[in-house]
C-alpha cells in the first residue's frame, strides 16, 4: 500500500465529495430506472389489478418484486459506476480513504437517485390516484346481484345501486355487520329477485369483497418487502461500482 502526498493542495481545501460526479450518477440512475418502470408496465410487471384475485395478485406481487430488483441492480450499478468513474481524482489520500469515497460517492448517487425517483412517482400517483379500479369490480359485483331475466342492472335505481356499493367497499376483512348483510340482501329482493337467492347473491358479493380486499393488503405488504430488498441490493451494487469506476478511473488519469 502506498500514501501519495501532494503538499501543494492542502487537504483542508478540498472537499471529499465530488457532487457533480454523485448528481451525474444519480440523473443516469434515474432516467435507467424510469426506462425500466416503463417496460415493466408494457410486460404487465409493474401494475396490479385491483380487481386480481388473490392468487393473480400474488404472482402479480412475485413478478413485480422480482422486476424492481432488476431495475435496481441495472439502474443502481450504472448510476454507481457513472458517478466513480467521473469523480475528480484524489491527491495525497490513502488508498484506504480513496476506496471509502469511492463506494460513498456510489451511495450517495444512489440516495439521490432514489429520493428523486421516490418524488416523481409520488406526485404522478397523487395526480392519478383513483378508485377507479375498485370501484370497476364492485360495480360488476352489484350487476351480478341486481340482474333479472328481463331487467338489466342499469335499470335499478342509482340509490339502490349507491346503497349496495356503499355495502361492497365497506367490507374488510372483519365479517360485516349483520344489518348490512341483510340491507344488502333486501335491496336485491326489492329489484324483484327471490328472497333466498338474494341472500345468495348478497353472500357471494361479500365473500368476494373480503376476498379482493384481502389479497390487496397481502399485494401491499408484499410489494414493501420487495421494494426494501431491491432498494439495500440498489445500494449495495452503487457503491460496488462506484468503487470500480474510481479505480479505472485512477489507473488511466
């Protein structure tokens, strides 16, 4: 191990951090991340429906989770390897201390990377976040209940049909309350069909509820343990080649 010395740059001058070099990373990291978000929408990784049903929800989270680890493995390593390759070179610092700030600086391209990927998605999910897809399913759920030979569901009355999806969303995973069960089977009856296959159809919507939104909240928490693992693999991987870029990047100065 050597210890170069430059005593004509005084070390309490210079700053340890090349921000130019960890911004230069982090935009590559970035743009790498969105190209990836964007295939992965196109191969259907990167969205599950809210309509899934568990199973289909669960191979949705699988694949998807699967997917966000390779986006960040790619979009991190590049980021990293970017942001060491193009740092200025260090002077009178031990090798030691160069390797340190290689792998900081791949951190830190990575952090920056993922606080500004974190914001973008953020705000574009406030801007277009609906309950368009739950609602979409509960609407089918009371089609299926309300329709008689004859009689189309479009032709029941919007506050029975406001009634009955008011019932659907509400359920969890907890059973519901006893009086909606039976306000929902007698708004079925009210629309003409029998007693009994109004409770049917009215058990069956329930059921159906919990189950969709079960298989949601499982989706969720396998989404964040996902995320949590590509996201510590994405740091990993960034100071990785950041370490290498800064060697290279030293060995031809």
């Amino acid at each position: 191990m050597t210890l170069e010395i430059d005593v004509a740059a005084p070390m309490a001058l210079q700053s340890a951090v090349s921000w130019p070099a960890v911004l230069a990373g982090a935009a590559v990291a970035g743009a790498t991340s969105l190209v990836f978000l964007a295939l992965g929408t196109g191969l259907g990784l990167a969205v599950t429906p809210p309509w899934a049903s568990a199973h289909s929800a669960a191979a949705f989270t699988l694949y998807g989770g699967l997917w966000l680890i390779v986006t960040q493995w790619a979009a991190s390593g590049v980021g990293g390897y970017v942001a060491g390759r193009l740092r200025t070179r260090w002077t009178g610092v031990h090798t030691h201390e160069v390797f340190f700030r290689d792998t900081a600086h791949g951190f830190l391209s990575w952090a920056v990377a993922t606080v500004g990927v974190s914001v973008l998605a953020l705000s574009m999910a406030g801007l277009g976040a609906t309950a368009a897809g739950p609602e979409m399913a509960v609407r089918r759920d009371v089609d299926v209940m309300f329709h008689r030979a004859g009689v189309t569901a479009a032709q029941v009355s919007p506050a029975e049909r406001g009634e009955a999806e008011r019932i659907l969303l509400a359920v969890g995973a907890a059973a519901p309350p006893v009086g909606d069960r039976a306000a929902l089977a007698d708004l079925v009856a009210s629309g003409g069909v029998p007693a009994a296959e109004a409770q049917r159809r009215a058990d069956v919507a329930i059921i159906t509820a919990r189950e969709r939104a079960e298989a949601a909240r499982k989706a969720a928490a396998g989404t964040a343990i996902f995320t949590a693992i590509a996201m510590l693999i994405g740091a990993f991987i960034a100071s990785v080649t950041a370490a290498l870029g800064g060697r290279l990047r030293d060995e031809h100065p």
